[in-house]
C-alpha cells in the first residue's frame, strides 16, 4: 500500500470543561518513517496518540490507518499499532515474560516463545524475563513498556515521551533501538520535548501547540527554510556606516559601530558561506576585525519560536 | 470476536489470585470457620431443629455463608481487578488492544467468578469438617452458585468502574452487601423473624439470593426457586445493561 499508513483529517477533542486538546488537526504519517510531534507540557501531543489508540474519544473529524476507517475497523486497527505512554504502567509484581505474553495475547495473538525472545533480547531484559517487574531499574521499567508494546509486532508504534527521565545513556541507548525498528520497517510516531531528539532521530517533525498542528515537514526542509545563522564580527575600530561591497547582504551595525552582526542563511550552510564573503570583502577593504562568533540556529531554536508566534526563525 | 484477548485477561487475573492464593484463600475460610464453630457447634446445638425444615442449624446456615462468601469475594475480586489498571494507568493497554465489552467481561468478570467459585469450593469442604450437610439438588445448586458468582463479580465489575478511589472500594462491600445478607437470612430463617420486620426482609434482594441456594442445598426455602432465579437472572441482566453503556459512552474509560 503506498498511501499513508495513518490520515487524520479535522481531528479535535474539547475535554469536559471546554478545553479545547485538538483543534481541527489534519495529518498524513507515510509508512516506514519516523515522525516527531514536538511540543510544550498541554499541547495536546498525548491527546493525539490517544485518539488514534481509543484512548480518548474525538468530538469531530476522522482517523485512517492502513486505509481503514479506526471507528468502524478498530479490532484490525488495533492489532496492528503499539503504543508506549510516557508512565510506567503495569502490574509492577507480575513476571517480565508474563507481562509481556500479556500484551500479546490481549492483541489477540497466540503464544510465541520465538517472538518473546527476540523482542526481550532486542531490549536486554532477557536475563531479567523472570524477575518481578517492581524489581527492576527504572530504564530497566521502560523497556519493558516497549517490549510489551512490541509483543505483537506492530506495524505503527506510538512513543509518548520514551526517553522522559531516563538518564543521558539510557536516552541514546533508547535512539539506537527506535532506529533498529524504523530499519525493521516498523512506522514510529514519538512525541518528546527533547528537541534533541527529534533532530536526532526523526525523517519529519510535526510542531503542535494549544491543539493546532502549527507546522508538518521534512526536518531537513524545515532546517533550510526556517534556520538561520548569526555571527558576531568584532571590528577593530567603529564603522560609521556599513561599506557598499557588504550592502548585499543580511548585515548590521551594533555597540555603536564596533561590532558588525550577520543574520541569515536558511540552515542549508548558506549563512556560512556568506559569512566567509563577508569576511574575505572586509580582508580586501582592510578593514580590520578582532572576533568572529557564528552560531547555526538549531531546531530547537525554531519549533520554541513556532510556538511562541514567531515565524521567522531563530539564530 | 477477540478470543485470545479474553483468554489472556482471565488468564493474567488468575495468575494475579494465584500469587495471592494463601492470603485469598485462608482468610474467607477462616471467618467461614469461626462463623461455623461459633454459630453451627456452640449456639447451633441449643436451636430446634423444627425451625430449619428438620435439619441442623449448622447445615441449615451452610447456603448462607457460601452466599455471604460468593458476594463479598465476587464483587471484591472484580471491582479490583479493573479498578488496580485504572490506578496504575494500565488500563490503557486493554483501551488500546482490539479487545471489546464481551472480551473485557468474559475475562475480568470471568475469572473474579472463578475465583469465588474456588474459594466457595473450598468453603464446602471446609463446612464439612464442621457440619453434616448434604445437598438435595446438586446440579441446581452448582448451577445457582455460578450464576450469583457471575452476578455480583458483574456488579462488582461496575463498582470498579464507578470509584475513584479505594475508599469507595470497599464502602459498598462493607456498607451494604454485608448488612443486606446478614439480613438477608443467613442465619435464621425469615419465618423466624416477627412483623413488620418480616415484611421489610422481604425488600432485601439478598434475601431471594440466599433462599434460593438454601433450596438447591435443602430442597425448601422462604420464598419458591423460580422467584429467586427471576431475581438473580434480572440482576445479571441490569448489570450487563450497565456495562454495556458504560462501554458505549466509555464512562470513566475513556474520558
């Protein structure tokens, strides 16, 4: 099937009290890729999961996975997708394998030894299968959450916030095997405030806020199109105005004159090409300079300007 | 229709009660114990025998103990088993699978009746070491207890559901399913009782659950079988209807 694996058209959910979690969201999730929904605590990331898992019930629109209709097909739907929240949540005294054939048959497949194993390996809980899970770690917890979300071999995974309170090497541990399930073919959707891990990890990122999808693109087009680059040229003495041979680009005077600033590019390296002309035309006009400070705006710099309304981008 | 699904919960319930199964299992048959040595040897050999249909008072009030067992373990079983997933956040694996009403009951309801059924085994063979009791219609009365089992693990069910808490847990167990079968005939026989008091026993519904299994074990009761299978099958059916719409609406589920 070459249509998108997952299509939310108008989807919104207003809670009991009129807050309004999901505000008309349209959305396509193509088959193999890793997609990162980013956003701030509230802005209705976990609703979204929810309302394609049947966790929570939308007031309007419509969800399609793997063509079908998620309303009128759930049973087929459900077999197919997997889902990590971001709480530990589990019988903490059943056993690690009996939690996760748990999962598995509860997602209407039968026991397999085969798939327990290499699902349990895959995560390093194999020697821990028959241990309490309130005995383990807390990294040692979430993984099991993943290994019971994949216990049925889904084709969809949802991760809400995986990496939320684990330590730094646990995180990039955890990045390793969402990247070994994209390889398997296995679509993933994750939602982290960690930006970090989105450019790390993610083919495209979607940016929400207050229930609005604000923007969906390639992470590599959203780079080029809204990232910036910024230097700082500390002059060796004041510049009254800037020289004709410079007008053409993105630059201006600050610190009365002493210090001359450059915003531009659109995160394709073309900022710091210019910068270098800037710098070899100020060489040939001997204009002297003592520093040169150049920062690339990150994504993160971008998606916190998204939702704080400023469309420009950021260096 | 999920059958794995419902087999896996059934399954993962009885594992739970297993892990449990000393605490679970010798709590009620001690209580049923001292119920029996208190009430069947020490006061039960001073009662005539005339009032009980002939019998002794120690096999008269067996029925009435299962039944006091098979209410408190049913409802306690099931009200915890979907209200633990709801404490923890876990239920959103059963929100999530591919798993609907019937699945949901036949594995939750399901095994918090087998777990009554068990222990009211268990509680038979217990009352034996105390009491000489037979059972006059032995189909009838393993058909009876397994209905009442699946009626109050279904009201127990909805319990679950409803609280928020383990305080509202255990006050409808505590508050009014004990009272009502104390009341309701365990241990004397409602013609025992005088007016207005007879009258009033008779808007006890626990009185009709008690009196029927009281048939099955002794062949007579105050009030005929059919009114007591009418009772219990209305209650099945007003809990199903219960469950049914708190699924469509998805009432403290899906909120």
């Amino acid at each position: 099937m070459d249509g998108p694996i997952l299509e939310l058209r108008g989807l919104s959910k207003t809670y009991k009290g009129g807050v309004r979690a999901l505000d008309s969201v349209d959305l396509d999730i193509r088959r193999g890729e890793i997609f990162a929904l980013l956003g701030p605590n509230g802005a209705g990331k976990t609703t979204l999961i929810g309302a394609v898992c049947g966790l929570v019930r939308p007031t309007e629109g419509t969800i399609r996975a793997f063509g079908e209709d998620v309303k009128s097909h759930w049973r087929s739907v459900r077999r197919r997708i997997g889902l990590v929240p971001q709480e530990l949540a589990f019988d903490m005294f059943a056993r690690v394998d009996h939690s996760v054939e748990y999962s598995r048959g509860m997602f209407g497949y039968p026991p397999n030894k085969a798939r327990l194993e290499e699902v349990l390996r895959s995560l390093s809980l194999w020697d821990k299968r028959e241990v309490k899970i309130r005995e383990l770690s807390g990294g040692m917890k979430r993984r099991v959450m993943i290994a019971k979300a994949l216990s049925h071999d889904p084709e969809l995974l949802f991760l809400d916030e995986p990496t939320a309170g684990v330590d730094v090497e646990l995180r990039r541990d955890m990045w390793r095997q969402i990247g070994a399930l994209r390889d398997q073919g296995t679509t993933i959707i994750l939602t982290t405030h960690y930006i970090e891990e989105a450019q790390e990890m993610a083919d495209r990122v979607g940016v929400i806020n207050k229930g609005k999808l604000l923007l969906v693109d390639d992470k590599d087009a959203i780079m080029a199109k809204l990232g910036r680059t910024e230097a700082r040229i500390i002059l060796g003495a004041p510049m009254s105005e800037l020289p004709p041979a410079l007008g053409e680009f993105p630059l201006s005077l600050e610190d009365e004159g002493r210090t001359l600033r450059y915003r531009g590019g659109d995160g394709t390296g073309k900022g710091k090409r210019e910068i270098a002309e800037v710098l070899r035309l100020l060489v040939r006009q001997d204009i002297m300079f003592e520093e040169v400070d150049t920062r690339e705006s990150t994504l993160e710099d971008i998606v916190v300007d998204l939702v704080d309304g400023r469309e420009g981008g950021a260096a | 229709m999920n059958l794995r699904g419902a087999i896996a919960i059934f399954t993962n319930e009885l594992l739970r009660f297993f892990r449990t199964a000393f605490g679970s299992i010798l709590s009620p048959v001690l209580t049923t114990s001292l119920y029996l040595v208190v009430f069947g040897a020490a006061i039960g050999s001073r009662m005539d025998p005339s009032q009980f249909g002939g019998s002794t008072y120690g096999a008269f009030i067996v029925p009435g103990l299962i039944m006091l067992t098979l209410l408190s373990e049913s409802t306690s079983n099931a009200s915890f088993g979907i209200y633990m997933p709801r404490f923890t956040g876990a239920i959103y694996e059963l929100l999530s699978a591919p798993v609907g009403v019937f699945e949901t009951l036949v594995g939750f309801v399901g095994a918090a009746a087998m777990k009554s059924l068990i222990i009211a085994g268990i509680i038979m063979l217990t009352a034996m070491l105390f009491v000489d009791y037979s059972v006059a219609h032995p189909f009838y009365a393993a058909g009876y207890i397994v209905l009442v089992a699946s009626a109050f693990a279904l009201f127990g069910f909805i319990l679950g559901l409803w609280a928020d808490g383990f305080e509202k847990l255990q006050i409808v167990p505590l508050l009014i399913l004990t009272p009502l079968t104390f009341l309701g005939g365990t241990f004397y026989s409602i013609k025992m009782l005088a007016e207005p008091w007879r009258t009033v026993a008779q808007f006890n519904p626990i009185f009709y659950l008690i009196s029927g299994l009281r048939w099955t074990f002794m062949g007579g009761s105050d009030v005929p079988i059919g009114l007591s299978l009418a009772c219990t099958v209305g209650f099945v059916v007003l809990c199903v209807g219960v469950i049914g719409f708190i699924f469509r609406t998805g009432w403290r589920l899906r909120e």
